[in-house]
C-alpha cells in the first residue's frame, strides 16, 4: 500500500513507512482512498485492489474507505472484495449541499465584507435555480438535474467570479464553463499547468468535433465512445492528430469536458456535449452558410436527442451575431419537409425565442404566425403527431397568440370574437338511435347506455356558439377585471391558450354574465357584429344546453358516432389514445364541420341542462323538447348535477362521442371539466 500511495500515485513527500508507522503506533486512522479510478490502466488498479485487500486483511477494527467511479472496480480483476460494502453517491440536493457550498466557497472570498458575499452567494443560487427551472420547462419534471455534482457548482462558481454574473443565455454559460474546465488551474508539475493552458483552444476545437460525432450515433449509442474509435474521429482532423495523447491525458486527470470509464470516454455531463455539438454546427458546419446548418438538421428536427443543441445553436449564435441569429429563426420556424419535422421546426424556432430575451418582438411575432399557418392547414395538422402539434401550442402561448385580442379580453381577433353561427334545424336528432347501439360498442367497446338512446327528431333554433372552449386567458382577465375569487387557484395556471379548467358550474355562469355585460356596455366592443346582438336582439352570453352542445358538436354529420364520422381517430380530437397527458392549447387539433375546435376531446364542458340527482337514472332524459325550461333551470339546488358533454384527455373514446353524456354536481371542480359559451335568444339565458 505505502508503495502504491507513495512512490507510484501520490505527490507527497512522505518517508516510503509513513503508514506502517502509524499503524504499529496504535494511532487511530482514518484511511482515505480517492479517486481509485484514476489509475491508468486495469492491470495496475488490479493491483490497487490487491494491496488494499491485503492492507485490511485480518484487520477487524480497520475501516478503509474507497471512492471512485464504480464501473472501473466492476470487473473480476479489480473488484473490491465482499467486505466492502457499496455506497453510491447520489446527486447533490440544491439545499442541503449546493447551497451551503456557494456559502463556503464566498466566504473564502469575500471574508472581510459581509454584505458583498452574501450578495454575490444570493446571485448564484438564484441563478443556478433559473437554469433548472428553465431546463424543466424545456424537458419536463423528470429532467436530469443540470447542477448535480460539486464539479458543476465548481464550474458556476468561476464563471460567476470571472464574469460578476451567470450569463443570461445557456449557451454564453456553457461557453465560458468549458473554457474554465480547459484552462486547468492546477495540476503535478508547473509546466504542465503552462502546456495544458497553451492548448485549450485546440481541445475545445477537439472536444466540439468529438461531441458532434458522438451526437450523430443517436440516443443509445451517442453517450460513450471507446478509446480506439475516439482517436479514429480526431485523426480525421490533420491539426488534431498531434494533440490526441495529450487530450486523453488531460481527461484521465480530471481536467477536461471528457471523462474516462474503463476505456470509455464521455462528457462529464450531457449539457456540455449538446452545446459543443451547437457550437461545432456554427463554427464549422456553418462556415458553409445557414443552409447547410439546415441541411444537416434536416431529418432531425423532430428528433428529441437533437432539441437541445438545436436551441443551443440559436442561443450561441445569438451571443455572437444578433441579426444572423434572426435570420437563423426565422429559416428554422419554416424548416422541414414532412408535418412532425415542420412543427417541430416552428417550435424549436419558437422555443428559441422566448429562451433570447433580446430577440425582439418582431422575431417573436413571426415564428408565432408560422405556427398559426400549420395549425391552420388541417393536412399538415393531421400529419404530425398529437405530442408535437400540443407542444407547439404550448409555445405559442407562451409567445402570445396571435389568434386571441389581449386588447379585447382575449376573445378572438375577429368582427364575431370568435363566436360561429349555427343554423336552425327542424330534422335534428339528439343522442344516438337505438338501431346504431351495436355499432357503437363495436367501434369503442363499451355500451350505450339507454338514456342516450333516442330516435325522435329534436328541432332545435339557431344561436351562435364560441369557436374555442374558454381559455386560461380569458377567464383571467375575467377574474382580475372583477376580482372575482375562484374555488381553486389551479384554473389559472395553465399556458394562455389551453381551455381553463378547475372551474365550478356557477363560476362558469359567473363568466357568461360578465360577458354579457362587457359587449353591452364595454366600448371596447362598438360596431362588432356579436355586439350588435346583444345590444339590439337583446341575446345573451349563457352556457350551451346539452341540445345546442349536440348539434353544434356534430358539424355537418348527422347520425356519426364522433364530429368527424365513425372511425375513432386520435389525431382528430384530445382524448386518452392521443397519449399527449394533458390538456392542449385550443386549436391543436382540426376543426369540425362548421370551423369549432376542440368539441370533443380536451375536456368536458359543462352545460345548461340539469341531469338530476340519480347518475343512473337522469331526470330528463329523451325526447328533448328545446323549449322545456325545466330542463335548463338555473335555479336548480346545488345537489342538482348539470349535464358535461365532449370527453376529455384522461378518457377514452367512448366519452369522446358526440352522443356522450356525463354529469356533475355545480360545486365539482376538476382537472378534466371546462366550458364554452353561446349567444342565444332565449329571455332568461
């Protein structure tokens, strides 16, 4: 052991029996092994093992530990023995180790001002919790921490010292990070420090070329890559080929982007090989111009392996050249030559948008608009996938929608604010005919229950009904211009455009009056020619009874099992077989018949019509005569349950029928139920 730790491995100036002393005295000790995977090769940490095995031999009382990178001490010939046992260490909590970290690390710092370090601590930890947050909302909950090991919160704590803040842009921070990590502030000799420091520049031009190659071997093979095969990628590379034992060298010693695994090498984090791989695409591939940028990316774009580098290119040419990197947006936003790479493409563009807070409101209007074309061309919307066209919509919001009037309280940017005409109808049929209960189960495997059955004609009289389900927006700018209190605070949380849910019955009511009351009065509203309705025909803004929900839900498809004919189709409507998991913004899925979105799927919507107090058996069941007030009895008590209709993104596609009916008592609030409105000219709506 003392052989193995102090002629062979450690710098330390220690007479070659410092160890066997300590022992022999009976002094008590702590035996520290770090970093045992840094031994060159196998058949000297074989031997590592072997000495340290011997060392605790017979020594009951001793207690050794041993750390490193655990696949290097996995194999028979360096495995440790069965007395060892493993502890793994996990990732670091950002409060129990990050924080106090950043505090320790300042107060070395800055030891004599109080008030500059704990200003300067407050900076990193904030910023360091804005990368995470950002890194969440770009990938989802289950992200991988970025900030995970005392490596990365070394690498934020130089870049924070050199630069007096973390860059506002991801990209500017993983620049200057690996230029930290390759301009080495130590090492075992001197002049190693001066000729490591001397080729930084190189290895970074190295590590950008190896990143991008590892990258193009995709998900599963594009993480590692043996020793043999990373000296055939830089050898490709004439100016390389003289750094490349060099290059393995720094990453054996810890002072590099790369790290070695038994052989193989990866990033030390996977952050850092996806702006290396932005950062080759710029500074070489787009030496050729952003067309050949675009061609490389060309089958990638709606690849998930390849979304961060791609926002990561945008961020770093951003950092570099403003008005290229707008240009880069706006050829992006209208990249790919299949629907999934072209939303994709919009989204990406998008995305990278809003992450450039300078990129300007110009920029940001466009790539918005290019999203509004594909959600409006119902070929391109059907084929791209549920997933894709949902988080595209996402984005838009975030970006502001362009199809909504932030000046009119959200409401569609049109003379109708969205509300679409539906044409009286003497030869309506309510539900689903009793000879059609068959093919029903058939096509969804679950049966019709008998109070959907109904054969007799229900004339219904013309109103006019909103092309969207209420949005999350909307129903804001409801609650604050009325400070209205809601029974949940989850009904505002969601993006801008998806449809508001977590709303009650009687604050859906609430919503219409307001409403009502705005185009009667706001002029905000003078000369469209909803408003005109309201104020000369006296019609009202109320919620659909289930009658006017039906007929408007079917289009111009009488008697079919869903808005668009008898085939369920989940790339027609939100519901569970779409596997998107949640609510999507309005419009992400093709209109009906008569231009309505979200009919069926999304959520439930609630309606006028009261159901009764038996789920099993409804109060009013069929025939439905349009002009029995009973059956739409605002008044109605709170144990009363209303009518829902549509389906939702959590149900199957039996709820996902335009015959469908379920209920719910006013008081339900959930993460499935919202609601639309219509203009209609019944006295008491």
């Amino acid at each position: 052991m003392s052989y193995h730790l102090i002629r062979k491995q450690a710098d330390v100036d220690l007479p070659d029996d410092f160890f066997v002393q300590l022992l022999r005295d009976g002094r008590p000790v702590i035996l520290l092994l770090d970093g045992l995977d840094e031994v060159a090769n196998e058949a000297e940490r074989a031997e590592v093992r072997a000495s340290v095995e011997e060392l605790v031999s017979g020594q009951e009382r001793m207690r050794v530990v041993v750390t490193c990178r655990t696949i290097a001490y996995r194999s028979g010939g360096t495995a440790l023995g069965v007395k060892f046992r493993e502890i793994a260490v996990q990732p670091l909590d950002f409060e129990q180790h990050v924080v106090p970290m950043v505090r320790q690390a300042y107060a070395c710092i800055h030891p004599q001002d109080a008030d500059l370090r704990n200003e300067r601590v407050e900076e990193l930890l904030g910023g360091i919790q804005r990368l995470e947050e950002e890194r969440r909302a770009r990938l989802g909950d289950d992200a991988h921490v970025l900030v995970d090991s005392p490596l990365m919160v070394r690498l934020l704590l130089i870049v924070h010292v050199n630069n007096r803040t973390l860059p506002d842009g991801r990209a500017e921070l993983f620049d200057k990070a690996i230029s930290a990590l390759l301009q080495v502030d130590y090492g075992r000799e001197q002049a190693d420090i001066r000729e490591l420091a001397s080729d930084w520049k190189v290895f970074r031009d190295m590590a950008q070329h190896l990143a991008f190659h590892m990258h193009q071997q995709g998900r599963d093979q594009g993480r590692e890559i043996g020793e043999r095969a990373l000296q055939k990628v830089l050898c490709e590379e004439s100016e390389f080929k003289p750094h490349i034992e060099h290059f393995l060298s720094h990453a054996r010693h810890r002072g590099s982007v790369l790290e070695e695994r038994q052989g193989a090498y990866r990033f030390i984090h996977l952050a850092l090989q996806e702006f290396l791989v932005a950062r080759y695409l710029r500074e070489v591939t787009g030496g050729e111009g952003r067309e050949a940028i675009l061609a490389v990316l060309g089958d990638r774009l709606a690849d998930p392996w390849w979304r961060e580098p791609i926002l990561l290119l945008a961020g770093y040419w951003a950092s570099n050249a403003a008005r290229p990197a707008r240009d880069l947006l706006g050829a992006l936003a209208r990249a790919g030559d299949e629907p999934n790479a072209q939303f994709s493409a919009a989204e990406l563009a998008d995305s990278a948008a809003l992450e450039w807070r300078e990129c300007g409101e110009a920029t940001r209007a466009d790539c918005a608009r290019r999203i509004v074309e594909l959600l409006g061309d119902e070929t391109t919307l059907l084929g791209a996938t549920p997933l894709v066209r949902a988080r595209a919509g996402e984005v838009l919001a975030a970006l502001g929608d362009p199809r909504f009037d932030p000046q009119r309280f959200w409401l569609p940017a049109d003379e109708m604010l969205g509300f679409l005409r539906i044409a009286a109808d003497s030869e309506f049929r309510i539900g689903t005919r009793k000879a059609d209960a068959k093919r029903v189960g058939k096509v969804t495997g679950s049966e019709v229950d008998n109070y959907e059955i109904n054969d007799a004609p229900t004339p219904t009289p013309e109103f006019l009904i909103a092309r969207y389900p209420v949005t999350v927006a909307q129903f804001r700018a409801f609650v604050e211009a009325t400070q209205y209190e809601i029974g949940d605070a989850d009904a505002l949380r969601d993006a801008d455009s998806r449809p508001v849910r977590y709303v009650g019955w009687h604050e859906a009511i609430a919503y219409g009056n307001w409403l009502n009351q705005m185009l009667a009065r706001s002029p905000l509203f003078e000369g469209r020619d909803a408003t005109m309705l309201v104020r000369e025909r006296h019609w009202r803004v109320a919620l659909p009874s289930e009658l006017e929900w039906e007929k408007a839900a079917r289009g111009g498809v009488r008697d079919a099992l869903f808005s668009w004919g008898n085939d369920a189709d989940p790339a027609r409507a939100n519901y569970d077989d779409s596997e998107i998991g949640d609510t999507s913004g309005v419009g992400c899925f093709p209109a009906n018949d008569l231009g309505l979105y979200d009919m069926i799927g999304n959520v439930f919507e609630s309606t006028r019509s009261v159901w009764g107090t038996d789920w099993e058996k409804p109060d009013f069941g069929y025939p439905y005569p349009f002009d029995d007030r009973k059956r739409e009895a605002l008044d109605a008590a709170n144990d009363i349950k209303r009518v829902v209709r549509g389906g939702s993104w959590n149900f199957n596609r039996s709820s996902a029928r335009c015959a469908f009916r379920g209920c719910l008592v006013p008081g339900s609030r959930s993460y499935f139920i919202g609601f639309r409105v219509v203009l209609r000219s019944s006295p008491d709506a």
